[in-house]
C-alpha cells in the first residue's frame, strides 16, 4: 500500500495526535491535544477527508488488565480506538495498532529532540510522535539517527 499521509492517536482523556503528508515529508505537520469527544469529532472528519486507500491510521493500542476497572475514564482509549477504527475501515484506510511499550522504549524525548519533534509540556502530543517514529522505523524510513521518507514507497 503507498499512502500520502499519515494519522497516529495517542487515546485517553486527553488525546495527543499527530500527523505526516506527503506533500510536506520532511516532518510532521504538528502535534496536538484534545479532549476526547473533540478528538472523535476532529478525527472522524480528517479521516474521512482524505481520499480512500491513501492514508495510514494509527492509534496506540490499550490492553485491558486486572487494573483497568480502577483507571476512572480507562474506557476512553478503548471506545476512541473503535471510533478510529470504523472511520479507518469506513474510508478504506490501513488501520494500525502499536503497543504504548514498544513506542516509548524505541522513541524517548531525546530521540524526539534530536528530531527537532519534540513539544515541551505535551505529554499526549509527543506520545503520538513517537508512534510515528516508531511506524516510520518499522517500514524502513527511520534508522535510529536519520530521517528518509521514500515518497511513493510501499508499506
């Protein structure tokens, strides 16, 4: 699949987005944070404003455990992974989830900083950067020193 832009979510409460096109790839566009019914809202629209099949969604993963029923709002994640899920599958994009662990150990601040990625006091924002990261690593345009999109490349 070759895509021209890229949407990775960091669900919660307060979620942390971020996303990548192919018409500016030498960085994200940004990173942000909303609260949850305004990120549903938001996502769904930018989800469905691209064309289908052009478009990668990725959304950090949330693994229920024996703790979870004492998380207040725990259930956010889950249900805004869903909404992301079925706007991803409603406009035929690749739909992707990362394990939290696998991002934060790959892509700590200082990877982020070295970057230039990095956004002080936007803890959720720069915890979807480092899916991207992360996602970008994983199809072979990050190394771990240097950034190399391959525009057109497939995944």
């Amino acid at each position: 699949m070759t895509f021209s832009s890229i949407f990775v979510a960091d669900p919660g409460g307060t979620t942390g987005f971020t996303y990548w096109l192919a018409s500016n790839p030498s960085k994200p566009a940004g990173g942000w944070q909303l609260p949850y019914l305004e990120f549903a809202d938001w996502a769904v629209e930018f989800i469905h404003s691209a064309q289908p099949g052009t478009m990668v969604v990725i959304s950090e993963d949330f693994t229920i455990n024996p703790e979870t029923h004492r998380k207040p709002g725990s259930r956010w994640s889950l249900e805004q992974i869903g909404v992301l899920r079925i706007a991803a599958q409603q406009c035929r994009q690749q739909f992707v989830l990362q394990d939290v662990g696998d991002a934060k150990k790959f892509c700590p601040n200082p990877v982020l900083q070295q970057l230039g990625w990095y956004i002080p006091g936007k803890v959720h924002a720069n915890d979807a950067l480092r899916h991207l990261v992360l996602y970008f690593a994983r199809i072979g345009w990050y190394d771990g020193q240097s950034f190399t999109p391959r525009i057109g490349a497939a995944t």
